[in-house]
C-alpha cells in the first residue's frame, strides 16, 4: 500500500468531500458553462466549496478540474489551456485545505468512445498524463480517476496519471443493469478491482450513479476482489424531476446513517457524490464519531 495512503486510513475511515456541481450551480454557474473555466474566471467562488467542506469535517477535498482534460475541454473552445486550469484548480483547493485536509485532483472521462474508434489508447493516455502533470505542479496531494464507465479508458487514466508520481484512486460509476451492479459498458466490481489494480491504482472505488445504499454491496465486492483500500462516493439517492428541477431527496441524516455499513464493508474512504452538499458531509462526520 502506498505510504501516504497508509498514512491517512491508519485510523479508520476517511471522510472525503461531496458534490461540486450541483455546489458550483448553487453558486451561479449557468447551465451548459464549463465549470473547470471558473478557476480562472471566478476562484473566490470556487474557493468556498472546498472550505465548507473542510470546515463540516472532509479530511480530503477534491479540486474542480474533473471536465479539465485536454479532449472534454475540445467543446468549451479552451483545450489550450489545460496546465493552467488544473494548476489552478490545484491551487484552490490546496489554500481552502490549510493543514487540516489533503488535496486529490479529480479526472474525469474524456467523452470520447474508445470502442467507437473517436480516439487511440495512446492519446487518451496522453491526455490524461497531461491533466495529472499540471495537478501536480498545482499542489495536488493525490489524483481521483471518477466516474469511469469504460474500464479500458480508467486504466490508460491510471497509466497516464502514473506519470505524475502521486498516490492514485480510480473509480467507476456503477449505474447499470438490473442490481445497479455494472457500469454502463458492463464492467463489474470484480472486473474494475482486479483492471485498475493491474494498471497501477493505489485505491479503487466507485462514484455516482447510485444512492448509498446501492454501493455497501459494491463496496464490499471491491474490497474482497483485491488487496487495495476502497473508496466510495455515493449520490444523494436517485434524482427526480421536480417541475423541471432535479431533485435529489435523500436527506443528510438519511445518507449518513449508511456510513457504518460501508465502514463494515471495508471502505476506507466515504464521501458523497452528486446531490450531496457540506450538510452531508457534517452529518458523516457526526454519524463517524459516534
């Protein structure tokens, strides 16, 4: 296990950070603008998400560059000008994390199919190696592989990533078929655990595309398919449409209340993904220490 992720589940769990977007929207972001492009435009705003969540108990905060890849950042016109928005984003967060929390630079998908034939292994790779690079340079402690549903893309991520010398997690979204137990390219827990660890992931985990009590199975699928700690970043449960607003229903107290039976299950890292917010992440640290 790498040093410094020994270092910070020594203790027991760890609790991460929750949502940014639904965070950034709260805070102005118009519909369809690329969030990434605020850390040059807007960082005092951006800035005040990763210190909530530091001040409601994340010991890990992520950075607000999961769209800043070089191909996702091809539609907003700016894929010139990665190494400065993921320097940036870095930067950000490491500030609202003073010493009390670690920084991991979040990654995201590139949005381009390499079954399709959109893109080679080897530019994936590249790009990804690029992103993790500047996250470095920013400050990151650490890198989040998130929300990977080609388990093929998560392991160029990884290869890429590996370039930067920093400890990393890599996770995929399972959303799909009937027990919510596959990614939508059919990847199971079993199949991610043993790919990313072969690529070179020091954590694997899972994000999004479920509520909390969808991933205690998952997380404890990962955790016996291979020798890695396991993170899990589940949503807020399962949104609705709400007279044309997304709404997310499962409550703080609601959420947190899972958190020891992902704890059972032998995640080493909670937090909370799409829907969550700094309340959500209060109330983990409550339910935690108790």
């Amino acid at each position: 296990m790498h040093e410094f992720i020994a270092s910070l589940i020594s203790d027991g769990p760890v609790i991460t950070d929750g949502a940014w977007g639904t965070q950034m929207q709260a805070r102005g972001l118009p519909s369809g603008e690329c969030p990434d492009a605020w850390n040059l435009s807007h960082p005092d705003v951006v800035e005040e998400i990763p210190r909530a969540y530091v001040a409601a108990g994340s010991r890990i905060i992520l950075t607000n560059t999961f769209r800043a890849n070089r191909l996702a950042l091809e539609a907003a016109g700016i894929a010139d000008r990665v190494a400065e928005l993921n320097r940036a984003g870095a930067a950000i967060s490491r500030r609202a994390a003073g010493d009390v929390a670690a920084v991991f630079g979040s990654i995201g998908p590139s949005g381009k199919m390499l079954c399709m034939g959109e893109i080679s292994p080897d530019e994936l790779r590249d790009a990804f190696a690029e992103q993790a690079l500047a996250l470095a340079a920013g400050g990151a402690h650490a890198i989040v592989i998130e929300t990977m549903g080609d388990l093929e893309e998560a392991m160029l991520a990884v290869e890429g990533a590996r370039q930067a010398g920093l400890p990393i997690v890599a996770c995929m979204c399972f959303d799909s078929g009937a027990e919510l137990d596959r990614t939508m390219m059919g990847v199971t827990p079993e199949q991610a655990a043993k790919g990313l660890s072969e690529a070179g992931a020091d954590v694997v985990g899972a994000n999004c595309g479920q509520g909390i009590e969808g991933y205690i199975a998952i997380g404890r699928r990962l955790r016996a398919a291979c020798s890695l700690p396991v993170w899990i970043k589940a949503n807020a449960g399962m949104p609705r449409v709400v007279d044309g607003e997304v709404v997310y229903e499962t409550t703080p107290d609601q959420f947190a209340a899972r958190a020891a039976e992902l704890a059972a299950a032998g995640v080493s890292f909670i937090g909370g993904c799409c829907g969550t917010s700094p309340e959500f992440i209060a109330a983990l640290s409550r339910k935690l220490a108790s």
